[in-house]
C-alpha cells in the first residue's frame, strides 16, 4: 500500500539471478502549497533545508556503500495486484464489497477486481524480480482467498497453491519471501459481525495466522502480522477514507486498535512459540510514520509535534494519548473513556511482540498548536482529541530529512530496534520517465545511510512498489511502480521504468552514487 495521510488542518487524512533488463525494450515518458508562513516559521523551515542541503553537499560526488547483508526489495499487496476477485473459491473482501457497492467513491470508479491479474501472472512478477535483482519480495496473503468463510473451518486449496507457486516461484532464483497476513482486504462476512470492532477478531486472526504458518512456514522466514494499524482503524472505522468507510469518529477507530494490537500480539506469540522453534524466521509489524517536524521552535508546536507522534504511531497507548481522551470523554459527558483500556495482561502480551521495527515511510508533515485548531473537527473525533494542525511542505512528498529524524528517533526512543523500511514510495500519473521517482529514492536512500552511518539499526528497504496497481481511493490515477502497467492492455503488460534500472544498479553495486546525473540504463 502506498501510505496516504493528512495533508491538511481538516479532518480529512487522506500513504540469485539476474535476468536481463533493457531500457531498448521498455521504450521510450506537483507540489501544494503551504499556508501562509509567519517570519519564524519561515526560519524554522529554511534552517531545516540548510542544514539537510550542507549534508547533501558535503557528500554529493561520494559513492556510498551500503553495508554488509543489507537486504533490498519491493512491496505490493494483494488486493491491490491480484485480481481474480471472485475465482477458484475466493470470497469477498471489503474491498470488493465497497467497490461493487459505492464504485464511485473510488476517484476513478474503478476496482481490483482485475487490477495487475497477478493471480495469473505471478511467473511474469518473479521475471521482473529477478530483472531487479532482489534479495526479498514483500507480498500479503488474502484472507479471503484462503479462508472463503473467514474462518479456518475449511482450507482453499486453489488459493493456497496459487501462494505456494508463487513462493516457490521467488525461491527458484534465491528470491526470499516476506508475507503481510493482513494488507487491509478484510473478509466481508467478518466485516458483517463488526469486523476489527469486535474483540472476538482475536481469536478469528489467529486462527487464520495459524493456517498460514503451517501452510508457508517451512519456507517463508520472514512475516508481518498487519500492515499500518493507524491506517487500517483510523481511515476506516473513524473515518470514510478506507473500506469500510463506517464513519464512526472518536469511537470506532479506538475499538478497532485495541483489537487489533492484541489480535497482532497473538499472531506473534503463536508463530514465536511454535514455529520459530521448528522454522526459523522472524516476525513483526509494520507501522505507517510521516515525521512530524514543529513548524517553530515554540513550546505548543514542539509539543504538538510530540504528540502527533504518538497518537498517529500506534503501537500501544501512550499516556499523552490515554489522559487527552479521558478528559475530553468526561467533559463530553460518556460514562467512561472512549479509548479502551488494555489489562495488565493484556499489556504484557502486547509488549515486546515484535522481532523487528515494520516502517512505512513516505512524507514529511509540519505540525503546530495555536487558537486554530480548536474546536473545527467533529466531536468527538480522533483529530479533535488530538489537536493539532498540520500541513506538508512545499515539496509535498520529497523531504528526505524526515526519514532521517524518523529513524533517529526510533534508535533514541526504542533502544534501536531492528528496522526493516517495508514501504518507501513516490507516486506520479505515469510515464516511463521518471526523473522525480529516481531523485526521490536517492535522496531517502541517502537519508538512511546518514542514520545508519550514526548507528540506526536499518536491515531491509522495499521500494513501494514493484509495479503500479490499484492505489485505493485513487484507483488508477496515481502510479507508484518502477515498472508501468498497461491498464488498457487484456496482458496487463509490464514495462520497466527509467527508475528500475536506477534501483537496479544500486542492487547490483550495492552503492549508492549520490551524483545528481542519473546512470544511462543499460541491460
């Protein structure tokens, strides 16, 4: 998936063996404004861009290496690639259930139910992988495709051996397999009895996890339990912004979190307790983070930068975010918090269920605090407890110093856990040339290397993504992919972009040139 975030004030967030790849055969083809910036905010900012610009200077004719064992990738998920929506036994999601619903609320009125036909393309998807050179391929599984009914009453044997071809596919050219259990694409019928609103989902996961372990487990050693939490809860039980757009602000997004970590701590523990010993491998969660700067130095914005952190990084509550809530709660006349509180046990189980730091990553937001942010979203509602106003900067999507701040923040604040960068991404409206896509990856490729360099403990990166696909509420309209899809072809053609020889050479040399010419793509 390819994150999306708010953008505004308003309540509306809305991200082994290399076969050849030649630039002859793949053929030869935006920034908001800000609001008005006060004199030390305009400081605050340019200091930022100085700072960052005398680094980048500082190092602009290196090559700079990337260090030993670094993993490279890409991502997509599979609602998002797949297709075959209703074949051999699949059942329906909720995004499918949304978009045969309410097809409009898609930008293009489009859906997934074709999207990159990868169910029947997968031999063509691990061509392009091994063209790239990459070590690893994040994928997610659909529950749905496994698990018609939702539940682990019966087993889809066609949609695990679609799977099992594709891993086994991947593993064929020493192509390692990373697996989401969970990128978004919710069972309808679980979705009818509450969906992540419903505690009993604990058990529902779980069980579902359990069938994947034992199905992919004696191959696949590297697992995520659930892509960006925030996204999944906030956008789509909160807000309308995500299937399946229940709109149920200050409440709903609170019911599914609390869910969702524990349903996550449960995957955890049962691979960690009963197939790590026999398998191997390693399992985590990933986490959606902009980096929240403070638009001045001044003690509200610094503070509310803070607290943005916190609230929009769920892993488990923080304190900040259980003490604003309680107290609008109560002043608003409920009974009780609306944010669910976690047992001790349950706060135990929860701590600790990860064997790796999951970060998308894919913008900056600048944060501040003052009169105007009170009392102009809904009530209750997730952006109204929260209380702050936010915007992105005037290069919109290309803040590479964000990255930078983000995963010394993670080191200095998480005893700097091991980070696997599972989404990092720049989107346009296609075109095989793609000067901005290249720029942007090296520039946050070098972002990280500087954290690196200081001790971040950053182990994977996967480029969001392999190939365009179905970009949610966007539908078609943006294009993430290093290879360009043809949407109007029946083949779903795939042709490599400029920037997929760019990350090829950075694969093959495991350098990073930070020259600003980009290399002549060769095959």
């Amino acid at each position: 998936m390819a994150s999306t975030s708010p953008s505004s004030a308003k309540d509306a967030p809305e991200r082994g063996v290399t076969s050849s790849l030649s630039y002859a055969d793949a053929a030869a083809g935006p920034c908001s404004t800000p609001p008005a910036t006060n004199p030390e905010q305009s400081i605050h900012l340019l200091l930022c861009a100085l700072t960052w610009g005398a680094e980048i200077k500082k190092t602009r004719n290196d090559v700079r290496k990337f260090p030993d064992g670094f993993l490279f990738g890409t991502a997509t998920a599979s609602y998002q690639v797949e297709g075959a929506w209703d074949e051999d036994g699949k059942s329906e999601n909720i995004w499918d259930h949304m978009t045969h619903t309410q097809p409009c609320i898609i930008k293009d009125c489009s859906n997934g139910d074709v999207a990159d036909d990868s169910y029947h393309q997968y031999e063509r998807d691990v061509e392009m992988m091994r063209e790239l050179g990459l070590d690893f391929y994040r994928f997610s599984l659909s529950w749905s495709r496994i698990l018609p009914s939702g539940f682990a009453d019966k087993v889809n044997e066609a949609g695990v051996a679609y799977y099992n071809n594709l891993i086994n596919e991947m593993l064929k050219y020493n192509i390692e397999p990373m697996i989401t259990l969970y990128h978004w694409d919710l069972p309808q019928r679980l979705q009818d009895l509450g969906g992540w609103a419903n505690p009993h989902i604990v058990d529902w996961f779980s069980d579902y996890a359990r069938v994947a372990y034992e199905q992919f487990g004696d191959r696949v050693k590297y697992w995520i339990t659930i892509n960006e939490p925030r996204e999944v809860c906030y956008q789509g039980y909160g807000a309308n912004t995500m299937a399946p757009i229940l709109d149920f602000k200050g409440i709903g997004e609170y019911l599914c979190a609390k869910n969702l970590l524990v349903a996550h701590a449960k995957a955890y523990h049962i691979y960690d307790e009963e197939f790590k010993p026999v398998n191997g491998g390693v399992i985590g969660i990933t986490l959606s983070a902009y980096w929240y700067e403070p638009e001045t130095d001044s003690e509200a914005d610094v503070t509310a930068a803070e607290e943005q952190i916190q609230f929009e990084n769920l892993v488990i509550f923080p304190p900040v975010m259980k003490e604003k809530i309680a107290a609008k709660s109560e002043k608003q006349g409920y009974p009780r918090s609306r944010l669910p509180e976690f047992t001790p046990e349950e706060i135990e189980y929860v701590r600790g269920s990860a064997d790796f730091f999951g970060l998308n990553h894919y913008t900056t937001e600048i944060v501040y605090r003052n009169e105007s942010v009170y009392g102009i979203r809904p009530v209750p509602s997730y952006y109204d407890d929260l209380e702050t106003g936010f915007y992105q900067t005037q290069n919109r999507k290309m803040v590479p110093w964000g990255l930078y701040k983000l995963l010394t923040k993670i080191r200095e604040s998480y005893n700097n856990p091991p980070v696997f960068i599972t989404e990092n991404g720049f989107s346009t409206t296609g075109g095989l040339e793609d000067d901005n896509r290249i720029r942007y990856y090296r520039g946050y490729l070098s972002a990280m290397l500087d954290a690196v360099e200081e001790g971040s403990d950053v182990r994977a990166y996967a480029a969001w993504s392999l190939m365009d696909n179905f970009e949610w509420m966007q539908g078609y309209t943006e294009r993430f992919g290093l290879y360009e899809v043809d949407y109007d072809c029946p083949e779903r053609t795939r042709t490599p972009r400029k920037s997929a020889f760019v990350y090829k050479e950075i694969l093959q040399t495991r350098a990073l040139s930070t020259s600003t010419t980009s290399p002549t793509p060769t095959s």
